[in-house]
C-alpha cells in the first residue's frame, strides 16, 4: 500500500511487486538500495530501478506504476500520497566498468523484489566516493557494510580494477578510508 | 572517557580551532569555494577568505576564478600535498559535525530537473 507512512522498504517491495505482475523485469539499485539495506544510516526518497534486456516495455512499466496511483511527469513517476518518488535511469545496470548480472530476489509473503547485492550498492556508492569526493556515498557505504554481510575481497578488488592509471590513487584512498570507517565502525 | 565530540569542539592541529575546520574542509573536498567552506564548516566567510589567501601565499592552496567563483584546490605540487591529505582525512575522523556536514552534501552529478528531498538535499 502506497501511503504517507509507507516506508521505502514497503514502497519498493510493492513496485517491484507491480512491476513483476506485468512482466517487467526490473532491478532495485542506486542510493535507494542504499537504504534498502541499512535505512537507519542512509535515507534516499527517490527509489532508481533499471529495466533488464528485453524488459524495456514502457507501456507495461507505466501501467504497472499508475496501478498503484503514480502518475509519470519530468521522467519520473510521483505519489499523491508519498514523497517516495520512482525514476527508472537507462541501463545497462552497471557499477563502473562492470555490468551487474547477478543480482538478489527478495519475497515476502507474496510480493517480490530484483534487488542489487549489498555487496554491489557498496561497490556502487564507493565508486561514487572515489570519483566525485562524494561523502554522503562513503557513509551509505560504510553504513551498508556494517548492517548486513557484505564481500569485501569483491569490494578490494573492484576498487583496484577501477582505479587505474590517473585514478589509482584515487581509489586507494577511497578504499582507504572505507576501511577505516569499517574496521573502527565510523558512521 | 574521550570523546570525538570533545576534540572536535577544541582541535587545534593547524593553530586554530577555525583554521582546523577550514583545512580539512577544503583538503578532504579536494575543490572547493569559500563559501561553501564556510556553511559546512560555520566558520564566518570572511574568516575563511582570509585563512584562504594565508594558505594561497604559504603555496598550499591554489585559487583560480570560475564565473565570479573563486575555486580553491590543494596544490598538489606542494611538497606535503598527500600527507596533509592523509591527515585531514583522518582528523575529518574524529570530528563528527563536520563529517555530517559533509555527508549532507551531495557532490555526484544529479540529473537536471530532479527534484530536491523533503530536508532539500538532492535526491539520491
């Protein structure tokens, strides 16, 4: 039910819900995931989903989201009744130089969420740190990594791959720093 | 007991309390403009301006104008430009208001027309 106290949580499983329903294929991702995995550290009101290959059905996308009471305007969809807003940006789902093929399914009762991994939204918001010196991504990745089990050899190597020639040591102090924040439970 | 709020009210590494909270600022955002220094870091603007020229003529920073913008960066020719990054984001550790202030900001792009969340940050 999409309402004033419905959290992102409940927002997103019932989008993802409506969405599945009219055979669209579409993954949860960005800041939105963010929170999704940790909402007491991290809070994004613009929920991001990516519509997989072959799953680009506008008509269908549209119809499943006016389902639900949003209507579509700026490349956005808006609720009457939320500030939680759904935007669905141009895939490829990607972090970095990788194309994201695996990705989480989470079911609750008979709703149904395409989620990236808490590992890649960590992937994701570092990378975001590194290129832009952007510390609203370090802490929602930093909050992420110490709220659920996140693969951190996956998240040293990524680094290390992304961070090359100009960028090197960028990421190494990126990867640095969120280390750091982990090991000494900075948020 | 320490605390981190306790130091950050009081440290004092680069001579003043003020001076601290301005060379951090600037070095942990890597470019930057004195007014955006000074509303993250609640140091008066015309203090900053003048921290800045002092860090500008000591060669740390450099400045050039963007628009009628001045932009300020760490000169990374100086000869301690990657220690005194090292430190200030360290010391940006122990300095909680200030890594909150930070954290608010936004600095990736956002697409134009997006609109900004119900505290005014851009939306994630």
């Amino acid at each position: 039910m999409i309402g004033p106290d419905a959290t992102l949580r409940e927002i997103a499983l019932t989008v993802g819900t409506a969405l599945d329903r009219e055979g669209v294929h579409a993954v949860f991702c960005g800041g939105s995931a963010a929170t999704f995995y940790a909402p007491q550290v991290y809070q994004s009101e613009d929920l991001d989903f990516v519509l997989t290959f072959g799953s680009e059905d506008g008509a269908a996308t549209r119809r499943a989201l006016e389902s639900l009471g949003y209507r579509f305007e700026n490349e956005m969809f808006f609720h009457q009744a939320s500030h939680f807003t759904v935007e669905f940006p141009r895939g490829p789902l990607a972090i970095g130089n990788d194309v994201v093929t695996n990705t989480e399914t989470i079911r609750e009762g008979d709703r149904v969420l395409h989620v990236v991994s808490a590992t890649d939204v960590v992937r994701d918001r570092l990378n975001k740190y590194a290129a832009w010196d952007d510390f609203s991504a370090l802490s929602a990745a930093v909050g992420v990594a110490l709220e659920v089990p996140v693969d951190l050899d996956a998240v040293r190597e990524f680094m290390r791959r992304e961070g090359t020639g100009v960028f090197e040591k960028r990421f190494d102090e990126a990867l640095r720093v969120f280390e750091r924040r982990v090991r000494e439970r900075l948020l | 007991m320490w605390h981190a709020w306790a130091m950050d009210g009081g440290l004092k590494v680069f001579g003043s309390v003020a001076r601290t909270r301005v060379m951090v600022a600037t070095v942990a955002l890597r470019e930057t403009y004195p007014r955006e220094v000074a509303r993250l870091t609640a140091v008066p603007l015309v203090t900053v301006q003048r921290i800045v020229d002092e860090l500008e003529r000591q060669g740390i920073v450099v400045s050039r104008l963007s628009g009628n913008q001045r932009r300020v960066t760490v000169n990374a020719e100086w000869i301690a430009a990657d220690e005194l990054r090292a430190l200030a984001l360290r010391l940006l550790d122990v300095m909680p208001d200030l890594r909150a202030a930070l954290e608010g900001e936004r600095r990736r792009p956002r697409r134009r027309g997006k609109p900004r969340d119900r505290s005014g940050r851009d939306a994630a």
